[in-house]
C-alpha cells in the first residue's frame, strides 16, 4: 500500500512539473511571436503561437493572438478559422466577435476583387495573375465563389451584431450599425444579381 501511494505522489509530482514545464515554454513562445509581431515577421509569429498551441490548446489568448497574427498577414481564411477556435474557449470576448467580422468582410472582398478564389470544394486559394492573360477583374466568379461570399457578408452581419449585444461601452457601436447595414444592402445586391443569373 505504501509503495502504490509512493507512486500515485511520484506520478503526481511529475504531472505538475510538466504542466508548468509547458506554462513556462507557452509563455516563452508567445513572448517570442509577440516580438515577431512587433517587427512585422508575421509568419515567424504564427509559427511560433501554433507550437504554443500544441503544447497547450486551452489559453484563450494564444488562439486569440495566432488569429491575430493571421489577420494582419492578410490570410483571412486562417485567421476565421482561429478566431472561431478562440470563440469556442472564450465566447464573452466581444472584440473576438469584431475581429472575425472584420476578417470575413475582408475575405468577401478579395473574392469579390479576385484576389483570391473559392475552389470547388469550398477551398480559397491565392489568384496568381502572373500565370494568366486574363486580369482577375475580366475572370467570372463562380458560383461557389458567390455564394461563398454571400456565407461570409451573412457571417459578418452576425458577427457584429454579436459584439454590439456583448460589448459594454461601446464607443464604436454608431460605426459598426452602419457597417451592418452596409452589408445587409451588398447582401442583397449580391442575392439579387444570383437570381438574376
């Protein structure tokens, strides 16, 4: 009996070491991207809040910061899918809420711009124009791209919506009203010109 409570204490004892092991080498690895961020080295910065991420997926504000990191690299898609990630940890945090607008606003333009394309299986990839004679305003946007588009206009309407019904003192709020409204009008502009098809 004495020497299985001796191993339950040793198991125990190595369990906490580790777990501060990790909260010291998370630590470390956000100190570092945020450093990296500082400096505008964007993909050093996410590489280093996704091995954060490994050795810990519960810290709200790695998962906040890796979106972050990605927002201002310009890759939307992955900045979504994080901010999405740090709602489901966190979901009280009205700015998640704005964030993730604002990133689905930007991502509905650059398709709409062609800057990126929606592939068939729902993927975004990067336009190339060097590889094309056709610029990306003469090229059509596909159905899927549209609708797409239309998915992330809606997501965004909901999205600041969100963070006006969980933001206290607001000081933006007359601003994100009308960015609401703006998109319910492109919202619709855009339905109609589907059904127009």
């Amino acid at each position: 009996m004495k020497k299985a409570l001796l191993l339950v204490s040793v198991l125990f004892i190595s369990v906490i070491t580790t777990a501060c092991i990790n909260n010291l080498a998370v630590q470390e690895l956000n100190n570092k991207a945020q450093a990296f961020m500082d400096a505008g080295d964007y993909s050093s910065a996410i590489e280093r809040l996704k091995s954060s991420i490994d050795l810990d997926s519960s810290i709200f504000e790695t998962h906040y910061n890796l979106a972050v990191a990605y927002t201002k690299a310009e890759d939307y898609s992955n900045a979504i899918k994080v901010y999405n990630d740090a709602i489901k940890l966190n979901p009280e945090f009205a700015d998640t809420y704005y964030s993730l607008a604002v990133c689905e606003e930007n991502l509905a333009g650059d398709i709409f711009n062609k800057i990126v394309s929606v592939d068939e299986s729902g993927n975004v990839v990067k336009n190339d124009i060097s590889d094309s004679e056709e610029t990306p305003q003469e090229s059509q946007l596909t159905d899927t791209g549209h609708n797409y588009m239309l998915e992330l206009l809606n997501n965004a309407i909901k999205h600041y919506q969100t963070y006006l019904e969980k933001g206290q003192n607001i000081s933006d709020a007359d601003e994100v009203k009308s960015k609401i409204e703006d998109l319910g009008k492109k919202v619709e502009e855009l339905s109609s010109e589907q059904r127009a098809e």
